[in-house]
C-alpha cells in the first residue's frame, strides 16, 4: 500500500465518513470509495462497515491496519525531517519517552549534554507510564523509550530491549509521616495505612498484598487507584498515605524532598532500566548520540545495581513481544 493510500484510509476513520473525510481532502465520496475498494481488495478483508445516513465503523481489521497505518506516516515524518535537517544544515530530532523506572538526573544530564554539543537537534519528552510510552513507540511517535524492561506484552511487534541497571523499588511517605522517623520498620507497622497504587497496573497492588501475606499479615485493605501523577503526589504530600515506587521518582539519597523513602525494604519490585527501541526501526544520528549519552550516564547512577556483562550480552538480544496487558 501506498502512504498516500493510507493517509486517506486514516481521513476516513478520524472523520467517521466517506462524504466527511471526502470534503477534508477535496475528494468526491465515490473516488474516495474506490481507493478503500482497492485497499480492501488487495488486503481481501473489509475495513469499514457502512450504516445508513454515510456513517462508517472500523472492522477489527481496519483497526488492526490503523495501527500500521500511523507507524508508517510517523515513519515517514521522521525520515523528512532528517533530510531536511542535512539540507538546512540543522541537527535532526529526536524524540524520546521517558518512564519511572529511568533515574530523571540520567535524562536531564544526557538531553543537556546532546544540547550542548549539539543545539541544532530538535528534542522532544514524553512522561508517562512504560505502558503508554511502549504505544507511542511502537506508533513510530517515539524514537526510543527509557524505561522498565519488565513490563507486560502490549502489542504485536518486537522491541529490542538493552538493559543498564537495576533498582528495587523503595515504600515512599511526605516527610513529616507519623513512621518517617522510626527505624527499622516491620510491615505491622504499615497495616493501619493507605496505599496508592497504579491503576492500570493490578499487579503491583498484589506485590504489596503479597508481601503481608508472606508474613502471616492480614494485608492493607484501603487503596487509591491512580495513573495521576500529579495528584497523586499531592495526595502523598497532604495525607498519611503510602506508596512502592521506583526511586527515580523521588530522587536520589540525600536530594531535599517533600517525599522520603521509610526504612523498611519490602515490599519491592525489582526494576530494570533500559533502552528500549523497534527492531526495525533505523534510529537516527541524534538518537544514537542521546542513546549514547544515557548508557555513560547510567553507569553512575546512586543506588543502582549494575548487571552482569553475562546478563546484559544475553538481554541486549532479547526481544519483548508487544500484546495483551496484564
């Protein structure tokens, strides 16, 4: 198929009709028509079922080739503004996710450095969850993503993953939290609290469940489901409340925070930070260069745990399948 094919493909499933995305792209609806027949009849599947009044629905088969379609315009998109760049002289782009398993003095080292010896590249953040940012990734939104190499298949695709370092997540209250100053803490002395856990990710509230049960402890029963992060730390901030989480997210030992890790060293997950890019994706000279950045960086990230060169030989070749959330 080609982009242009596809484009208008897109048209028709953003507007929700023929005659709709037809008049966005000065088409007549019939011509517009033939050019999903031709789509339809190359691929012998059917991409849109039509209702009375001109309205379209994607079938599970237009939805599945929505999917490619973007991943070959932000293909397409990239590649432009990569030779642009050479013919204007500029420095490219380079856009990056960045996730909470990933240490943010890393990222901010490693974009400042390329802006330094490089302020002609274009460079683009994204936070959210490792989740989300594998989306966009393998949307071709992305470039590359630093984050955790242990998250769920989400989609159809291969992803090549190249660990860095490990850290265990840490239990994290506002300073003035009625444990903060006591040592040595036992999990009975969280069971009277509330913990705020992510909400599209069930199986860290289980970790915690878990982790009381290990014990003969009758887990916390008060959860707060949240993917705000923001309000989620306001919450922490105001209330006695709790939270595991990676400590890239508060900081490292000894920075001034409003948030502090308890002394206590479960429950945890074990995170490993890692570069993660398509297995097909040629990346370009600005993302091998910030790529580059980050794997120096990371070498000296406070508290982390280096890995293996066994383990990394053997990782950097895994390939993650992205397909059903967990």
């Amino acid at each position: 198929m080609e982009l242009k094919q596809l484009k208008r493909f897109l048209t028709i499933a953003e507007e929700g009709s023929f005659s709709a995305a037809a008049a966005k792209l000065d088409l007549t609806p019939q011509a517009l028509s033939s050019v999903v027949a031709n789509i339809e009849k190359d691929l012998g599947v059917r991409l849109f079922d039509r209702s009375r009044g001109g309205q379209t629905a994607l079938t599970p088969y237009g939805r599945t080739l929505i999917r490619h379609a973007q991943a070959q315009i932000h293909a397409e998109r990239r590649a432009l503004e990569e030779l642009y760049a050479l013919r204007d002289a500029g420095g490219g782009t380079v856009s990056v996710g960045v996730a909470e398993a990933f240490s943010r003095h890393v990222i901010a080292a490693a974009v400042a450095r390329l802006h330094r010896e490089h302020p002609d590249v274009r460079i683009r953040l994204y936070e959210d969850y490792t989740e989300t940012l594998l989306e966009k990734l393998w949307r071709g939104e992305i470039d590359f993503l630093a984050g955790s190499a242990g998250t769920p298949d989400l989609m159809d695709s291969k992803i090549v993953v190249e660990p860095l370092y490990a850290r265990d997540d840490v239990v994290v209250a506002r300073k003035n939290h009625p444990l903060m100053a006591r040592k040595r803490l036992e999990l009975r002395d969280l069971q009277p609290y509330t913990w705020i856990v992510p909400a599209n990710r069930q199986t860290e509230q289980q970790v915690i469940i878990d982790a009381f049960l290990a014990e003969n402890l009758d887990p916390p029963d008060r959860f707060i489901w949240s993917d705000a992060m923001m309000t989620g730390t306001y919450l922490l901030l105001r209330e006695d409340y709790l939270i595991m989480t990676a400590p890239a997210l508060i900081g490292q030992t000894g920075q001034h925070s409003l948030l502090s890790r308890l002394d206590i060293e479960r429950p945890t997950i074990r995170r490993v930070a890692s570069v993660c890019y398509l297995e097909q994706m040629v990346l370009t000279p600005a993302a091998e260069m910030l790529i580059g950045a980050i794997r120096n960086l990371s070498k000296d990230v406070e508290g982390a745990q280096p890995l293996g060169e066994a383990q990394k030989a053997h990782d950097r070749g895994a390939r993650m399948s992205v397909g059903a959330v967990a």
